[in-house]
C-alpha cells in the first residue's frame, strides 16, 4: 500500500508539474502575442501613428486643393476681368496710373 501511495504521489507530483509548465508556456506565449500586437512592426502604436500621418496628410491635400481652387479661380479672372487685373496690379505689385499717388502704411 505504501508503495501504491507514494507511486500515487509521484503521478500527482509529474501531473502538478505538467500543468505549470503548460500555464507558464501558455501566458509566456499570452504575454509574447499581446506585445507583439501592441509594439510589433504591424502593432497597435505603428497603427496610431500611420493613422495620425494619414490624417495629417488627407488635412494638408485638403488645404492644397483648396488653394488650387483659388488659383485657378484667380488666373480666370486675370484672364478675363480687367478691373480685377488692375486691382491685382495695385494691391501686389504697388503699381499706379500715371498722375496717380501711393500712400503706403505701415501696420
């Protein structure tokens, strides 16, 4: 009987060893996965950063082809409205009529 318990003793022993080996390897492996989606060349902060990049980018070709668009709108009229080339002419290259005065000021 005593050889029958401590054989008993012994496969309990191997079976409580088993399984911290196997919880061990299990949350190693848990701990390897949840690091690797969170830091990993594909993870969760390459994500966030892509995004904000994304973001910025979609923000600034907003901006260019909204000044495009105005371009565009300024160059038709150039082409076509002499009041407003004469406007343009004064207001950015400071030019003026003959027998006409610039009174410039300072901000």
């Amino acid at each position: 009987m005593a050889v029958h318990n401590r054989l008993r003793h012994q496969v309990d022993t191997e079976i409580r060893i088993r399984r911290i080996i196997f919880y061990t390897l299990m949350f190693l492996s848990f701990i390897y996965i949840i690091t690797s989606l969170v830091f990993g060349d594909m993870g969760l902060i390459k994500y966030i950063d892509l995004h904000k990049k994304k973001s910025n980018l979609e923000t600034g070709i907003k901006e260019i082809e909204r000044e495009n668009q105005l371009l565009k709108l300024q160059i038709k009229l150039l082409k076509e409205d002499p009041f407003f080339k004469e406007k343009y002419a004064r207001e950015e290259f400071g030019l003026a009529k003959p027998d006409e005065y610039i009174f410039q000021y300072d901000r």
